[in-house]
C-alpha cells in the first residue's frame, strides 16, 4: 500500500518556477562575489563515509544524520556539513597545494532537524573557506565578505560577531566535567538565564560563575568591552577581548552605515569545532542567522595535517524565505515569439526558430493543430510575435 507516493519527506519541498529563479539567482550572486575576490569553486559528495564525521570530536550527533549504507555494507551519511568534507579533501588531495588556500563551494547539506521546528533537512549552503592563514587580515577579509554577502541583496542586515575563546577561557577554570561544561555552554547559547544561573549555583559563588552567568547578557555594540573587562579581571581573556575589540573597530569602518555590527560573547556554539572568532549574519525579516561562520583551527589537524582555517556558509535557503516574503518574486521570463508549423513544414519551423533564437530571442514551438488556439495562447502568455511556417524553404508569415 503506498501512502507517501504524492509527498515529500519532511524538512523537504518542491521548488516551482520563480521559486528556482530565486534561488539560482542567488547562488550565482554569491559565487559571483566570492570568485571575484580569489575564491575557487569545489564540489564534494554528497554522500560520504560516516567515520568523515565521527572524529576525536563529536561535532555532529549520530541522531542527526541521514545514515545509509554501500554494497560493502560500509556505513555512509548524506552530507550534513560542508566544512567538514572540504578539510579531508585540503588534507588530501591538497595537502601540497601552496598556502593560502582560498576555496568556495555551493551544495546541498541534509540534517535531521527536531519536529515542529519549521526548519529544513535539506539546506543549501554557498561559503568559503580561506585555509593556512592565521593573520589578523584573514579574519577581516572573511567576514568582509560576510558583510558583502547580506549587502547584495539589497536589504537590511546585522552581523554578530564573538569570540569562543572566551567561553573557553573561563569555563576551563571551573572544576566541571565535561558534560557539565557543555550544560553550561548550551544554556549560555540560548540564553536561559534562571536556568543558568541555577545550575552554576551548584559550583558555588566566584568570580569564574559570576562572569558565566553574565556572559549572555554581553551584547551590543563597543560599550561590551567595556563591561567585560570590568566584570573579567584575566590576562589571557583581555587579549581575546582586545583582539575581537580591533575586529570590531575595523569592520564596523568597513561596513559604515549599511548594516549593523554588535559583539555577542554569548555565541558559543560548537566548541570543539570553533576555536576563535565566531560570525553570525542576519536579515531583517528573518529571526534566524542567514549566515554562520567562524574560526577553526584545528578541525583539519583531526584530518592529519595541521593548518588553520576560518570562513563562514550562507544558508540560501534563509534569504530565498526573507525575499519571498517581501515579495520580491522575479518576473516571468519574456517569451518574444511563438513560432507553428503548418502540417508538412515541421523541421522548417524548428530551423525557422533556432535562426530567431541565435538573434537572441526566446522563442517557443507552438504545440498546438490550429493556428487559432496558437494566437490565443499568445495572448494568455502575452506573446507579441507570431511566426508562422508554411513553406519548406522556411519561408514566414507574421
């Protein structure tokens, strides 16, 4: 018995029409940006073997993937992550290209998301990755083009920016375990405060727990630093800080009045996959991140070859919802001329229109018996030009 033969899974849609010139567009609008600036396009598979994301660290729960299996019985996973496959291959495959390496990319990554959530399954993501440079400027050119990225589309945006570094610092001085290291970090990352502060009560009162549980608050614009120096008396967390202070500083020069640039010490998602700074980008009309980046310096080292990386995906997915809400929808494609056979001059009419399309013209083939129908078609479809065939040398009427 089938029940799902008129359905898609869930997390999963159809995409009709202006829905895929949407979405096009805005790939090749990306790609476009990223390529001017040096970037070269890859493709990994879409599947990949399951052990590609089952490192030393768990970056991806097993409940998460879309697990199958090859005719060896080895197991494999739909791709769920872009970053992750480009680092095997710069390990591999790249491992003796010249540094830096600057790669893009633009596919489809499938992850399981939790019911009710409204998100997708399937996601496609357009990035970067700038790979074997660890200066200052790499930070700054990537998110740069974060922030040319949201420009693009000609709406309002923000960018986020934060330092896992700190989380890092601070939670490391606190007798934790693991587990309850990462309680503490997913609470700082949503930003539940009374649950929060409940549970670093159980570690007693310091200045270590004083500084976690105001570590969500710290969000804004310059005076952030101000309140987390006076709040976080630590060499090593001042250097963070003063660091992302410089990023800051630049990129809000950078970025003048288009956007908005806040500083956001609570984002601390993915720990052991980030290892610095971490980017988040928005557009207005749109509550979740559109773009999600970061440093990551020692993800490939888990591949075997140690090299840093930093760069950032833009969930296309997000700004084609943002555009059709503000029904922005593109205009149907103009059809300039339709063109019919008379029975018997088929070929000649087939002929009749390529010689039009070579012209540059977008023409149709009238599938129709009568010239009548063909004319009233034209109309519907608002087609100015009839052509109509009625000799084999290809001779026209209009």
């Amino acid at each position: 018995m089938r029940n799902y033969d008129l359905i898609t899974p869930e997390g999963t849609k159809d995409l009709l029409f202006g829905e895929c010139t949407i979405r096009r567009n805005i790939e090749n609008t990306l790609l476009e940006l990223f390529k001017k600036r040096g970037y070269s396009e890859m493709i990994t598979p879409g599947l990949e073997f399951f052990d590609v994301f089952n490192l030393n660290s768990q970056y991806f729960p097993q409940e998460n993937l879309y697990k199958l299996t090859d005719n060896k019985g080895r197991l494999l996973v739909m791709r769920p992550d872009s970053t992750m496959p480009i680092a095997r291959v710069v390990a591999t495959r790249l491992r003796e290209a010249d540094l830096p390496l600057k790669l893009c990319y633009n596919q489809t990554v499938y992850r399981t998301e939790p019911a009710l959530k409204g998100r997708s399954d399937e996601i496609v993501q357009t990035g970067i990755e700038l790979i074997g440079s660890q200066q200052k400027m790499a930070d700054l050119e990537v998110i740069s083009t974060a922030v040319d990225s949201l420009r693009a589309f000609g709406m309002e945006f923000s960018i986020e920016l934060g330092h896992i570094g700190v989380f890092k610092e601070l939670v490391s001085r606190l007798e934790a375990t693991d587990k309850e290291k990462e309680k503490i970090r997913k609470l700082i990352e949503n930003k539940n405060f009374p649950a929060l502060n409940d549970f670093l009560d159980t570690f007693g009162n310091s200045p270590v727990t004083n500084a976690l549980k105001k570590l969500p608050a710290l969000f804004g614009g310059e005076e952030v630093f101000e309140k987390a120096d006076e709040l976080i008396a630590d060499d090593n967390v001042s250097a963070l800080l003063e660091e992302l202070r410089e990023i800051y500083t630049d990129i809000s020069e950078i970025c003048g009045n288009d956007g908005t640039i806040t500083v956001d010490l609570g984002l601390v998602n993915k720990t052991d996959y980030y290892t610095g700074l971490i980017i988040k980008g928005y557009l207005q009309g749109h509550g979740e991140e559109v773009i999600s980046g970061g440093r990551y310096d020692k993800l490939i080292s888990e591949f075997g070859y140690d090299v840093p990386a930093v760069g950032f995906a833009v969930n296309v997915n997000g700004i084609e919802k943002v555009i059709i809400k503000n029904g922005v929808f593109p205009a149907n494609q103009e059809i300039d001329a339709i063109v019919y056979a008379e029975q018997g001059f088929e070929v000649a009419a087939l002929k009749a229109a390529q010689a039009l399309r070579e012209q540059g013209l977008v023409v149709e083939n009238a599938l129709f018996d009568d010239l009548e129908s063909v004319r009233e078609y034209a109309i519907e479809k608002k087609i100015a030009r009839v052509v109509v065939v009625d000799s084999e040398n290809g001779e026209v009427t209009e």
